[in-house]
C-alpha cells in the first residue's frame, strides 16, 4: 500500500468515526508532516476542527485532546499502523508499521499512477515566434511545459502536446520584408541560401536571428523600409501569393531547426497548430457569432474603442494599462491576438464545432511523430486532437491580463466548462549573470559587470540562442568527464557530457518557482556540489554502482519478504533505525510530490524533492556500508532500501526530463 493509499485510508476511518462517534461529517482532513521521523509519519490536527464543529452543531464543549483519544483506538486498529500517539491538546501523531511498510513496497512501482488511458489534457508550451533561432527565454517556457506534461502523465493524464506556431504575425513579416527589401531575394534565392548554409554546416535559424535584428535597426531611420511591413503582414494573412509562399517557407524551416534545438533536450511535441489556419479555416469567424449570440462581446458606438468588438471585463475597470487587451476586433476589422486565442483556446477543449487538416510534419528517431495543421482538406489524416478537459498554456507572466481575458471568454461561452478548464503557467524572465554573459561572447562595460543580471533582447539582437548555451554546457561538461574517465572512448565522453549538460540546464530552471526572475550562471549550474542537477545525477550513478558492484560481485541477498517481519522490526528499531526509515518514508513519497505538483501547477516542487532525496541517499550511502554489514537482517533492510532510493530519484530524474549517465 502506498503512501497515498495509506493516507486515503486514515482519512477515511477518521471520516467514519467522526461520524458515529461523534455525529460529525467531515470535507477535508488536513494532514502535516512531522519535523522528525520520530514525532510520526503523518500528523492529523482534525480534533480541534472536529471540537469546533460539534460546539456548532450541538452547543456542547468538547476537548480535543478527548476526541483525538476515541479517534486515536479506531486508527491503531489499521494494520498498516503501528501506533498513535497524542501531542500536546490533540495532534494525532500515526506511525506506520515500517517493516509492513518496507515488505510491500520494496519492489513497488514509484509511479503507480501512470495511465495512458487516463483523462485528457492538453498543453501548449514554446510557441516561439518561427522567425529566428530560439533562446533562453524559450527554453524556460519549454522545459516547464515539458516537466509539467510529464508531471500530469506521472499523475495519471493523457497529455497531448502542442506548440503553437504564429506564422502570419508581425515577427515573421518582419524577415520576409529582410529578405526581400534588404538582401532582394525570392523565395528561389532562399532555397538556394539555405542550401549553401546547409552544406556550409550552419542553420537557417540563426542566419534570420541576425536578419531580424538587421531589419529592427533599419527600421529606427528608414520610414519607408519600416511601412513595408504592414503591406507584407497583409499578404503573408491573407494567404495564396508568393509573398505567403516565401514567408510559409521561412516560417517552416524555422520551426524544423526549432524542433531540432528542443529535441538535444528531449523536448518533443505532438502537434503544431499554425495560425494561417485558424485565420484561413474562419476559427474566429464561428467563434465570433458564438461570442455575439451569447451577449459575451458587445460593439462600441463611441469613446476611444469606437468601432471596435469588445468583451466587458470588471477587473482594472476604468484603467487604460488593459483596455486594449479586451478588444477581440479592431474597428478596421482586423482580430486581435486575444480575439484569436480565445478560438483556439475553444477548438483545444473540443468546443467550437470546427477542426484543422493535419499532415506529417516530422517523425523522430524512435517513430514518434509530430503533426502540423495544413489548409488542405485532403490532409486530414489523423483520427483527432484537442478536445482537452483542462488546457494548461504555458506563457511568460507579461501575458496574464490577455490570458485571463482568454480564460474569461472561454467559461462565459461555455459556463459549464468555467475557468478552471483554462490555466495560465505564467514565468517570469531568464537573464545571465555578467559572468555568463562574458563567457557566451558579451562585450560588457564596467557598468553591465557590476549588475546583478544582464537582460537580453532578441529584437536588437542581445541574446543567447539556445544551442549555443547548449554547446557550451556540453563542452565544459566535457572538460570534467575528461577528467574523471580519460579512458573511455570519445563517443562515450561526449554522450555523458550530453547527458550532464541537459541535466544540468534542466534542473536550473526548474529548481526556481514559477514567478522567479532566474539569473543563469555556467558554474552554478554545472557545480557537482549544492542543489544543482549534476549533484542529483551524480547520487542516482552512486546508487546505480551499489547495485552494479553486487551483481559483479555475485552476491545473493535473500528478499525482505523472505525474512520474518520481527527481524525487519528490529532493523527499524534500533539504533540507526530512524535514519534507515526516513530515507524509505521519502523515497516512497514520489507519487505524492507529484500529485502536489500538478494540484500546484509548479514543477520546482518536485525539483526541490528530487534534491532532498538525492541529498538524503549521500547521506546514507556515507553512513551504511552495505556490502560489508554482517547483520543479513540489516543489510537485506539496507539494499532494499537504497534499491527504492534508487528507482525514486531515476523516476523522479526522468519526470524532470533528465536522464541518469552510466558514469559521472
């Protein structure tokens, strides 16, 4: 029985009781972890709740420390407790029975919950503007949307993926208008330059970060170059030209190399939604009447949003800073991002009535494929996507207004859905520390080197691109493997370097909250030491080589269901005992971490778990030398303990969308 499961079960006697001991009916049973292993495995403080109750209900005082004692006899007669003591006026203290605990679960699966035919939701993460290389910024947005997609799998979801791609915005116009005004090319001549870059082993990607940031700076004193963007915005909407054809083509081999740079850090996608079809397959058109039928938008005669479609909001009632992002309608006719999302957010829930096309877009190594929305019906290939009963949306913090708006709209279109149907997984910014920035190629003054961070920004070309950053964790990722195993081949060297690299990026953007401002730093991320990712990998490869030296070694250790439960017992109650449990109670806590992470929307606490376990297992691993213990009781206690560490911090690794290398 899992902890969950055990907890399940203790709510639900102190439910019962309450009820016919007490004629109390209970919601919620909120229940604490003791600071110490030795105070109990879990702490109910429901009598003092419970004394509340009965005075309201009956007018009778009634002392918690009473009530938790009647409580007390029906939860000591559980046999996957051991006993319950009562704390100070009436905190029930419930010990677990370790050895039955440890005899069940030793060879349990840590992730019990994994469903593929659980309840389906959807997220969408990255949506990069397919104009330039990706970079920092779209990593974060990235890596939480991938952890968070495997923390809801973990919890029993079918989650699809999407990756919203903006090939109609101004971003994408904004290179084509490069490419044809500034460098005179048509779509031929860019086939011909991406095949030279090709053959010259560089990428599309960054050749239009540096166009981008090129455009960006002739438009400051070039009026006439900078009015060419509406004229290409409008042909690249309005589709079926070669203006469309050309921009079609740069989004795409964009969004190819995009795909690429994720995939070095094991992020994948299942679908590509582009906006051209949204516009072109009139999402907007069939949500706008639904919008206008339903009374959910109203147009506006007069004032400064004269002629526009607007969706009345109370919050920031009054202020301008907002106004704008109630607008789903411009009074030139034109839909606004927000307008355009709110479509799109009721097609992801299955509630518009309307479907893309779909064709192959690529497939990866281990056949795992990835579609992308076409405006051929004859493409319609695959059976169904979206139709989500929760929409997570992972967008930078700077989005929450129009995502609220988004949310809004959607639940008054659709009032039993609600709210809850929409989340926003908002973060805020990734800067580089002045050290970081030198490192990447920055030429900093003395001022930028005694800030705390240094901000990026892609449109005047100040950024980090993603492979970059990679290739240079990777590379002084290899110095250390070097180092450490000079005599394993290169390949091999290079692999685990990999490995660390990705770790060690990973976890540093995960291991802060949502709502932080990161700053990375190379040595920081990369320390085998403090709460960094190599640190977690390097216990998961310690605990592997305990296991790795008793196979070479042949040893034979008998089960723990081998062994009678007094023997495990004793393990447990002597005097080492408590540190041997307490590594087991946490290793057995996975499920649980994960279940609190995808209630709290915040993959950083299952970060900080997968930290404190990997710390708990050093500590352990220090402290108990398993091949050499004597007492076959203990030991047996040991490696079953350790083997649950193990395949706690392995799941919990991969949840986070790191890998374990076979050495470090």
């Amino acid at each position: 029985m899992t902890i969950t499961q055990i907890q399940d079960l203790l709510r639900e006697t102190i439910r019962s009781t309450a009820h016919t001991a007490f004629g109390v009916e209970l919601d919620s049973i909120a229940a604490e972890t003791p600071p110490k292993t030795e105070l109990g495995d879990v702490a109910f403080p429901i009598a003092f709740e419970m004394a509340k109750l009965i005075k309201q209900q009956t007018g009778e005082k009634q002392n918690p420390r009473a009530i938790a004692e009647t409580l007390k006899s029906d939860i000591e007669g559980l046999d996957t407790v051991s006993h319950v003591e009562i704390a100070g006026p009436g905190y029930l203290n419930v010990f677990f029975d370790r050895s039955k605990f440890l005899l069940e679960n030793a060879a349990a699966d840590p992730l019990p919950r994994v469903d593929s035919n659980g309840v389906k939701v959807c997220v969408e993460h990255t949506s990069v503007n397919p104009n330039k290389a990706a970079h920092i910024g779209h990593v974060r947005n990235s890596v939480l949307g991938d952890t968070f997609q495997r923390i809801l799998t973990a919890n029993g979801k079918t989650v699809e993926v999407q990756n919203y791609i903006d090939n109609t915005g101004v971003q994408v116009a904004d290179v084509v208008v490069g490419f044809i005004y500034i460098e005179g090319r048509d779509l031929a001549s860019i086939k011909t330059l991406d095949a030279n870059l090709k053959a010259a082993g560089k990428s599309f990607d960054y050749y239009c970060w540096d166009l981008y940031a090129k455009v960006g700076q002739q438009y400051q004193t070039d009026e006439e170059l900078k009015s060419k963007r509406a004229e290409v915005l409008h042909l690249i909407e309005a589709g079926d030209n070669e203006t469309a054809e050309l921009a079609d083509y740069v989004a795409t081999r964009n969004v190819e190399c995009i795909t690429d740079t994720m995939e070095r850090l094991g992020i994948r996608y299942d679908l590509l939604p582009r906006e051209s079809e949204i516009l072109h397959l009139h999402f907007w058109d069939k949500a706008f009447e639904q919008m206008k039928q339903l009374g959910v938008i109203h147009y506006v005669d007069e004032g400064k949003q004269a002629g526009c479609w607007v969706m009345p909001f109370e919050e920031h009632e009054g202020s301008d800073e907002h106004e704008g992002d109630k607008i789903l309608v411009r009074s030139n006719g034109t839909v606004t991002y927000t307008g355009k999302d709110i479509a799109y957010q009721m097609w992801k829930l299955g509630i518009l009535g309307l479907d893309f096309n779909y064709k192959l877009f690529h497939t990866y190594g281990d056949g795992k494929e990835i579609w992308i929305t076409t405006p051929n019906p004859d493409d319609h290939q695959h059976t169904h996507f979206g139709g989500g009963e929760t929409i997570y949306n992972v967008i930078d913090t700077r989005q929450s207004y129009p995502q609220e708006v988004v949310k809004k709209g959607v639940a008054a279109i659709s009032p039993e859905r609600g709210e809850k149907a929409s989340v926003h997984l908002a973060y805020e910014m990734v800067a580089l520390s002045p050290a970081a920035a030198e490192e990447l190629g920055f030429e900093l003054s003395n001022e930028d080197k005694k800030r705390t961070f240094i901000e990026m920004s892609g449109r005047k070309g100040l950024g980090v691109k993603a492979d970059d950053l990679i290739d240079r964790l990777e590379a002084n990722a290899l110095v250390e493997v070097e180092k450490r195993h000079s005599d394993a081949s290169l390949d091999e060297k290079k692999h685990i370097a990999h490995q660390i690299a990705v770790g060690a990026l990973r976890y540093f953007l995960l291991k802060f909250t949502r709502n932080t401002v990161i700053v990375f730093d190379f040595a920081e991320a990369l320390s085998f030491e403090g709460e960094t990712g190599c640190f977690c990998q390097y216990s998961a490869v310690r605990a592997n080589s305990i296991f790795r030296k008793l196979m070479e070694s042949g040893h034979s250790c008998p089960a723990p269901s081998e062994f009678d439960g007094s023997e495990i017992k004793r393990v447990f109650d002597s005097e080492s005992g408590n540190e041997i449990w307490s590594l087991a109670i946490l290793a057995a806590k996975l499920d649980e971490t994960i279940a609190q992470a995808a209630a709290a929307n915040e993959p950083a606490i299952l970060a900080k778990y997968t930290f404190q376990l990997a710390k708990a297992f050093n500590l352990f691993y220090h402290n108990h030398k398993i091949l050499a213990e004597t007492d076959q009781a203990k030991q047996v206690a040991l490696i079953a303990v350790a083997d649950m560490a193990r395949r706690s911090l392995t799941a919990s690794l991969a949840t986070l969308g790191i890998e374990v290398p076979e050495k470090m």
